[in-house]
C-alpha cells in the first residue's frame, strides 16, 4: 500500500461547519516503555463530512496496530463552548 495520498481540502472557515455535529479530538497512544498510556489531550471540532471521514479511515487504516476511535461529542469536563 502506498505511503501518500492525496492531500485533504477543507475550508478553514468556522461558518461553514457552524451546524456540523460536535467532535472531540483526542491525541493519544500505549507507552511502549511503561504501563498505562500517554495523552496530548483532546479539542473540540466539527464533524467536517463525509469525505473528510473517509481520508482519515483510509488514512489509518495503514497503521493497523493503531487505534482511532471517535470520542462523545460532549465537551470534555472543565471545557465551555462559546
């Protein structure tokens, strides 16, 4: 399977995504030199679209022994949304 893919295009704009669902992004992974994991933390997003899900499916499905998983849209504690 190729390395590259075609770059992902999406506007930058906020308005355009104003009525998507709510994501929430986390960064995170397995140490592979302790127990227990690392994080980066998480952000909160739009859900950008269909073909924005389907670069990143694709995406990650070259690194199988990684995981990816889709967080509840809820805001994570302590975040507000203005």
């Amino acid at each position: 399977m190729p390395l590259s893919q075609e770059p992902l295009v999406v506007s930058l704009k906020e308005e355009t995504y104003a009525e998507n669902e709510d994501v929430r992004i986390e960064c995170g992974g397995a140490s592979t030199t302790a127990s227990g994991g690392w994080s980066l933390g998480n952000v909160l997003g739009k859900d950008v679209g269909d073909e924005a899900s389907e670069w990143l499916t694709n995406y990650f499905s070259r690194f199988p022994n990684s995981r990816v998983q889709l967080l509840s849209p809820s805001p994570a504690p302590g975040c507000s949304c203005v």
